[in-house]
C-alpha cells in the first residue's frame, strides 16, 4: 500500500519543478523581505523585519498572526528558484500530521497492527490526496497552503499530543498540546471553529475514563486567548468592514447556510463518488477485524452522541465563510473540510464499531472472532480485487490528483507553463526594465496561479512589483 501510494504523488512531485510564486506570496511586505535578505543575509534582521509585517497585518488587514508570521519565510524571498520546495513541505505536514494522531489512535489505544495500521493511513491518504477540491491551494501555493494545509496539520498535531497526554501522562505531550493550540488560535478561522470542538470531544467522552484529561483545559485556555486575540484585530474589522461583527440574524442565517450546505456537499461531493465509498468499506473491514477479540478498557459510550458531535463538526466548519458573507467554502477552505469529513468517518466508525464489540453476548463474539479469521487469509484478495475494479472503471478515477497531474504533464502544459514563468521572471529580474507589461499566462493546471491583471493599479500588480523592484507591472493588452 506504501508503494503504491508513493507511486500516485510522484507526479504531483515532478510537476512542481514548474511552480513559482503568486498572489498574496509577492503581498503583505515581502518585497522588503527579500531586499532585506538580499543586503544583509541576516536571520536576526529578517526576523525582525518579520515580526514588523506581522504586527502590520494585524493591524491593517487581518488577525491571524501566527500563520502570518510563517507566511513571512516564502521561499523565492531566499531563492528564487526555491519554490518547488513548497508542495514537499505542505505535503509532509499533512501526512505528518494525519499520520501522528492515527498511529496513536490504532496502534497504542486500540493495539491494532502497525501492517493495518499502515492500509489505513495509506487509504485515507489516497482518498484525500487523490479527490481533493484544489491541489493547487493546497500544496502548490505557499501563502494559501500556510494559512489552511498547514493550520489543519498543526491541528491534527494538537490532538494527538492531547491524546498521547491523557493516556500516557508524560508532560511534554502537554507541553507541545498548548504550543499547538496556540498557533491554531492565530490562524484561519475553519481550525479555530474545529480545535475546540475536538478538544471539548476529549474532555467529554474521557473524562470518566482518564483523570488527566482535565488538564486539556489548559491548551483549550491558550487557545482560546489567542483565537480572541486573533479576532479581536483592528485589521478584522478593516477587512470585514464598518459593518462586521456579532448579528444574532446573521448567526442564525449561517447555522442554516452552513447545515444545508454542509449536507448537499456529503451527498453530491463525497457518498456519491464509488472510491471513497469503496476504500471506506475496505478500512471498515481492516479495523473490524482488528477489534474483534480485544478488550478494550473504555466501554464507547454514547455512540449516537458521538456520531453527531463528529458531524456537527464537520457542519461548523462551514460557518466562518458564511458568516463573513464569503458564501460557500471553495478551494482551500473546502479543502480542509473534506480531509476533516473523510476522517472523521474513519473515527466514527471506530467508535461505533468499539460500542457494538463491547457489547455482544458470547455467541456473536465467537461469530465474530470466527470472520476475523478468515479476513486474514482473504484480505489480500479482496485488496487486489478493489485494485481490479477501481482500474476496469476509468471514469471513476479521471478527475483524480494524480491523472489530472500527468495530464498536464504529457500534454507539455506543464512544461510550456514553466517556460513562460521562465520568461516572465528574466524580464522581472531586468535591473534595467521600471515599467513592465507582461504576456497572459498558460494554464497552470494542477498548480496554481493567481495572475497579475491590465491594470496598473490591481493589487496583485502592485505586490510583484513590490516583490521585483518595479515602478509598475501589468498584463499586456489583448
């Protein structure tokens, strides 16, 4: 499974020898950054100029602070032909992240076997990875992936520290619970709304079971003076405008949005795709066959409870673009709520599935036990026959990461793309050129590209002209 998983992102990693900055990369002072950089090659200047741009932002634009300052360090700032390094970063913090809680969910609360552990991990990935709304926002684009790919990994992280706290009691997991709690309290909003949703999950069902679940109150205190601290910034309200702030309409409005929303997108997005429903039922298996035979010290309580905080979760991720009148999560937003809906199945099906275990009579468990056996002769079988029936149907995996990315590849898109952006920065990098009228841009694909636009004044042409050291930058006229 390892293999072949690594087989599907080799592409989304050869294509990323043709991305390059764009947007909000060139904003929010990094052309004085890089010229800072450039005469100093100073760490402790560049910090300091950081910081400054930080406290900018916050003041003049928005309040995630924490996410700001990492969007500081954009890779062409350093090196302009650095920014193929992007997608490996953001890729590794999610898989990191993903992998980090899950190990201990399976492999030491529910000592299920590191080989099952790793189909799971692996299926989850490629369900994740493979469907995801927007490849582009979230690996390919520095700023938008810091601001959402990384805030969700960061996450993830924070509640499997919480996690290896309650059950194994060593202090520095709690330690690294608040430190993390803290940078998801000053980053985007979807995470804000989820981190302690999560974290009062915790306190909720563990509590009985685990004394020191209590202490979680302490990264929950953290991070709920920064996420204050975070919308409580001038520049929130510069952003949202005179009018933005608490409505109780506006609330109910969103609850209603964010529901529907939330449920039309489960239905049309995600139950109707046969891949995900297949890889769902195939972990299904792989942990029932685990858990069947193993007492487990927590007695599941409350599944339908569960199920519906899980859910309500999901549903709440919804509500800060609806809130702020930004309508439908798209892109990279809509992102992190498909990877959060995809695992949570994953727990809720655990939880269900440990509710049941703990409760059946001798008979079913000897039935059960009996299935789990022969599972571990067929399980290859049915692998390789999932393998058979995904490959027989095409269509089924045409709008995959993976194809759209060799797509792109093998119809020199990908190549004539990078060879513009080649173009582009030697006459952006021409000392001697002040104003700069630019050719439109191919497609980019799988990868991203927020381009500058005819007039002078758009911001994104004032931003790279910033970040270049020009006068004034524009598309040509067609």
């Amino acid at each position: 499974m390892v293999f072949f998983f690594v087989i599907t992102i080799i592409p989304m990693l050869v294509v990323a020898r043709y991305s390059h900055a764009s947007a909000d990369d060139f904003g929010c002072g990094a052309g004085v950054r890089r010229q800072v950089w450039n005469e100093t090659h100073s760490i402790v200047q560049f910090l300091k100029v950081a910081v400054q741009d930080t406290v900018s932002m916050y003041h003049g634009w928005q309040g995630t602070f924490t996410t700001t300052f990492v969007q500081a360090f954009q890779p062409e700032i350093f090196n302009i032909r650095a920014y193929f390094i992007v997608p490996y970063i953001m890729l590794l913090s999610f898989l990191g992240g993903t992998s980090f809680l899950l190990y201990y969910l399976l492999v030491k609360i529910l000592n299920i076997k590191k080989s099952v552990f790793l189909v799971i991990d692996m299926l989850y990935f490629l369900i994740a990875i493979q469907f995801i709304p927007s490849t582009g926002e979230a690996f390919y684009w520095y700023n938008g992936a810091v601001a959402y790919t990384l805030a969700y990994s960061v996450m993830l992280f924070c509640i499997g520290f919480s996690l290896r706290f309650i059950f194994g009691g060593k202090k520095r997991n709690l330690v690294m619970a608040v430190l993390t709690a803290f940078f998801v309290g000053g980053g985007n909003y979807l995470t804000v709304v989820l981190l302690p949703l999560l974290l009062l999950f915790l306190l909720f069902f563990l509590m009985p079971l685990k004394r020191n679940t209590l202490y979680l109150i302490i990264p929950l205190a953290v991070f709920g003076i920064t996420a204050i601290i975070n919308m409580k910034a001038p520049g929130t309200k510069v952003r949202g405008g005179s009018d933005f702030g608490f409505d109780i309409h506006n609330v109910i409005y969103t609850i209603g949005r964010a529901v529907h929303q939330g449920l039309k997108d489960m239905y049309s997005e995600y139950w109707r795709n046969p891949v995900i429903i297949i890889c769902m039922i195939v972990i299904a298996l792989f942990l029932a066959s685990q858990m069947i035979g193993k007492q487990y010290e927590f007695s599941f309580p409350c599944p339908v409870l569960f199920v519906i905080m899980t859910f309500g979760g999901y549903l709440a991720m919804y509500t800060p673009t609806y809130y702020a009148g930004m309508g439908k999560p798209v892109g990279r937003m809509s992102n992190l709520i498909f990877f959060y809906f995809m695992l949570s199945i994953i727990v809720d099906m655990i939880y269900v599935m440990g509710y049941i275990i703990k409760r059946w009579n001798n008979k079913w468990r000897a039935r059960g036990e009996w299935l789990a056996e022969k599972w571990k002769f067929y399980k290859i079988y049915v692998l390789f026959a999932v393998a058979i029936l995904i490959m027989a149907n095409p269509q089924w995996y045409a709008t995959t990461a993976m194809v759209r990315t060799v797509d792109y590849l093998i119809s020199g898109q990908a190549k004539e793309f990078g060879d513009a952006m080649d173009r582009r920065y030697e006459i952006l990098l021409d000392e001697g050129q002040k104003d700069v009228e630019l050719e439109e841009m191919p497609s980019a694909g799988t990868l991203f590209n927020y381009d500058i636009m005819e007039d002078w004044n758009g911001w994104p042409n004032t931003a790279v002209a910033e970040f270049f050291n020009k006068d004034r930058v524009r598309l040509k006229k067609q």
